[in-house]
C-alpha cells in the first residue's frame, strides 16, 4: 500500500495537485494539473485533487503489486504501455494525450499483441523490430520517431518504479527524420481553391489559413470573443502548446490578401467578409 498526500498549488495561473509518496524508502514527487485556472472555483479544484490522488494510487498500485522482493515482475510489455497510459492521462495535455493513445492501443498494442514479450525481458532488438515493422506499414521516419520517443519515456517511468533495472530503448539509435520541403500552393492551384470552396462552410477556414499561414488547431479555436472590434484585432490563442498569444491585425491580413491578389489576379476572388467588414460589426 502507498500513502500518498497530495495538496494544491498554484503554477502557470493554473490548479495543480502535488503528489508526494514513497518507493522504496525514497520520495518522490509528481505534479498533475488539475485543469482549472486559478479564478475559477477552488472547490472544484479540491474535488478533482481528490479523484487524482486516488486514481493515481490506483494505478500506481496496480502495476507494482505484481512485484515482490524475491520474484520478478511479470506483466506483458503491452499490457504495461496501457496502464502507463492511464498513469499519465491527468499529467499531459490532452492533444498530447490523444496521440499516445492513438499510438499505444493503435500498432503498438496490435504489433506486441502478435509478438508478446514480458517487459523484464523486453531488449533493444525487440524495440528495432518493431521499428522496422512500422517502416513496412509505409511510415516515415518522422512517425517511427514519435513511436521512439513515447516507448523510451513509458520505460523510463519503469525504471523509476523499479519495474526494471535499465530502459532498453536507451541504447536504441533514434529513428532518422526524413528533411521536411514544404509544398505551397501555386497561382493556378490557390484560385482553384478559392473556388471549389466559396459559398461553403469551409471559405472562411480557407481564407484565413491562405491569407494569414495559421495552423489548423488555430484556425479552428478561434471564437467570436478573440476578436476586438474596436482595436480591430484577432487573438489567436488556441492550438499554441506555449500557451502564448498571437495578435493579427485587420491591416495585416489585409495587407497579406493583397500580395496573394497581386499574384493570383482573377474576378473571382472576392474580400472574404471577415477580411472585409468582421472589425466593423458582427453578423446578425
């Protein structure tokens, strides 16, 4: 059994909930968001430090029960990728979140489902040949890095918990990353665009992301009160993993139409309205 204790504290203008326990005789501390801001209601705060402690405990429990001090732990590799899983659901964002678990229950589960091994004897070669598995699906080395990079920090985890003596994916060469070349539209392929998607529902997303180079988690998150009508200005807060703010300015996306209509010059393309009239007023 664990004894944990757990307080709240305040970090990044957010409710974060400290762990503190022991393994072994040695303390350790974990930090878990508990995803509200600190001018929202502590209560809820206090509630949710609650349910994290004790799923953590759970978890925690639940993975180092299997070990003793004469016998080895014995769980599949597999099945411990998907309780670190669960171990780290409250410690990262939830994007970040949703692609481990695209990945862990994805291939990673299917590849060491077929292929079982114990984590205690899981080795370097069994780790690459995975890699090389992923590489036969027709999956570039950028995606087989991110693989890597997952695999290593649920292993290092192991080893804190003295699930394992070393991390095998250490002595594992990180995966090359093919050069990135952008693709850009040309003249001829931006004004196709801007045709088969005007009158749509997808106009204003493909007018503000060709006019103004914003990231699809970007465009996306805006939402009426980014925008400041009187200082005619557009916040883009959303989709930034640094939490920091994006200010675009009426002028500068005006200015950023004109060098694409200077380029891609056709009778068609109109000033989108929120280009054109969205810093004056709101659409009824």
């Amino acid at each position: 059994m664990y004894d944990i204790t757990a307080y709240l504290t305040i970090k990044n203008k957010t409710f974060y909930t400290v762990l503190t326990y022991y393994v072994d005789g040695i303390r350790k501390i974990k930090w878990v968001s508990t995803g509200f801001k600190e001018n929202e209601s502590k209560k809820k705060a206090e509630k949710k430090l609650i349910q994290i402690r004790d799923e953590f405990k759970n978890k925690l429990e639940t993975i180092t029960t299997t070990k003793t001090e004469d016998k080895k732990v014995q769980i599949l590799f597999s099945d411990f990728m998907i309780k670190w899983l669960d171990m780290i659901k409250h410690q990262v964002e939830e994007s970040t979140y949703t692609g481990y678990k695209r990945q862990i229950e994805g291939r990673i589960k299917e590849y060491f489902t077929k292929n079982s091994v114990m984590l205690e004897d899981l080795k370097p070669v069994h780790i690459l040949d995975f890699y090389n598995w992923l590489y036969s699906q027709g999956l570039k080395g950028t995606t087989v890095t991110k693989y890597h990079a997952n695999i290593r920090k649920a292993l290092d985890y192991a080893v804190q918990t003295d699930l394992i003596p070393n991390n095998p994916a250490i002595k594992v060469g990180r995966p090359q990353q093919e050069q990135f070349i952008a693709d850009y539209y040309n003249e001829e392929e931006l004004n196709n665009l801007f045709k088969v998607v005007k009158n749509t529902t997808l106009e204003l997303i493909v007018y503000l992301t060709a006019f103004y180079g914003l990231r699809r988690s970007e465009v996306l998150g805006i939402r009426w009160s980014a925008i400041d009508f009187e200082n005619k200005t557009i916040t883009i807060t959303r989709g930034n993993s640094n939490n920091e703010s994006k200010y675009i300015t009426a002028e500068e996306i005006l200015a950023s139409y004109t060098q694409i209509v200077e380029k891609v010059v056709t009778e068609e393309v109109e000033i989108p309205y929120f280009a054109a009239n969205c810093f004056t007023e709101a659409p009824a």
